[in-house]
C-alpha cells in the first residue's frame, strides 16, 4: 500500500487511509491514468476545494485540520493499537479527510512554484 505520486512534486498517500482517486478532486486533468496535470489555472479551484473541506472538517469533527495535524505531530504517528484516542472509527474517518486536504495542500504549494505540474501516481 505504498503509492506514490512522482513528478510535479513527491508525495506518499496516507498508508491505509487514503484512496489513490483523491487526486482527482483536485481538478486538472487526467492525462493518461495513472498521471495527472494541473496548471496556474486550477489554483482557484484548489483554494476553494480546500476551504470547503477545511470547513467541512470542522463542521464535521468539531476540530479544525490544523489542530488535528498539530496532534499527529505531537504523538508522531498517524494511530497506534494502543492508543485510545487514536484507535476510534471518528481518528480513522478524521484521517481520511486529513489526508484528502494534506493532499490538495501539495498540489496547490507545487502549483504555486511551478507553471504546471505533471505527476504519475501508482493506484
């Protein structure tokens, strides 16, 4: 389970988390599964998506997405069998959103040094 997107920027998906097809939230476009493109003008898209999902998380959880990264970095592990808080159902699905975001967050930072970005990604 240890995919990967190569090219425009690095990135390992969330081990156990994260579906290889939240890439495609992002806008861009598919240039030849499994790879993708995206230029200066999806970063609106991105920035918007973000927000929404940053939004959502909080609805959601009743915790903001920065809070929640600050925790995995304090604990510096994503979840372990022996830790309470972190071996819920509400840590797993906190997670999956967390990982959705902490991906867009790549693609817009790539974006954002870059005037396109072309990446190939394993499924």
């Amino acid at each position: 389970m240890g995919r990967h997107i190569n090219g425009g920027f690095d990135y390992k998906f969330w081990f156990g988390v994260q579906p290889s097809d939240d890439i495609k939230l992002f806008g861009g476009c598919d240039a030849s599964e499994p790879a993708w493109l995206w230029s200066q003008e999806d970063i609106p898209f991105i920035k918007e998506k973000l927000k929404t999902l940053k939004i959502e998380f909080k609805k959601k959880f009743k915790m903001t997405y920065r809070v929640f990264m600050n925790k995995i970095k304090q604990k510096g592990y994503l979840s372990s069998s022996a830790d309470a808080e972190t071996n819920t159902g509400l840590w797993n699905d906190m997670s999956k959103l967390a990982a959705t975001i902490d991906l867009g967050t790549h693609i817009k930072l790539a974006l954002e040094n870059e005037d396109y970005i072309n990446v190939d990604y394993e499924e």
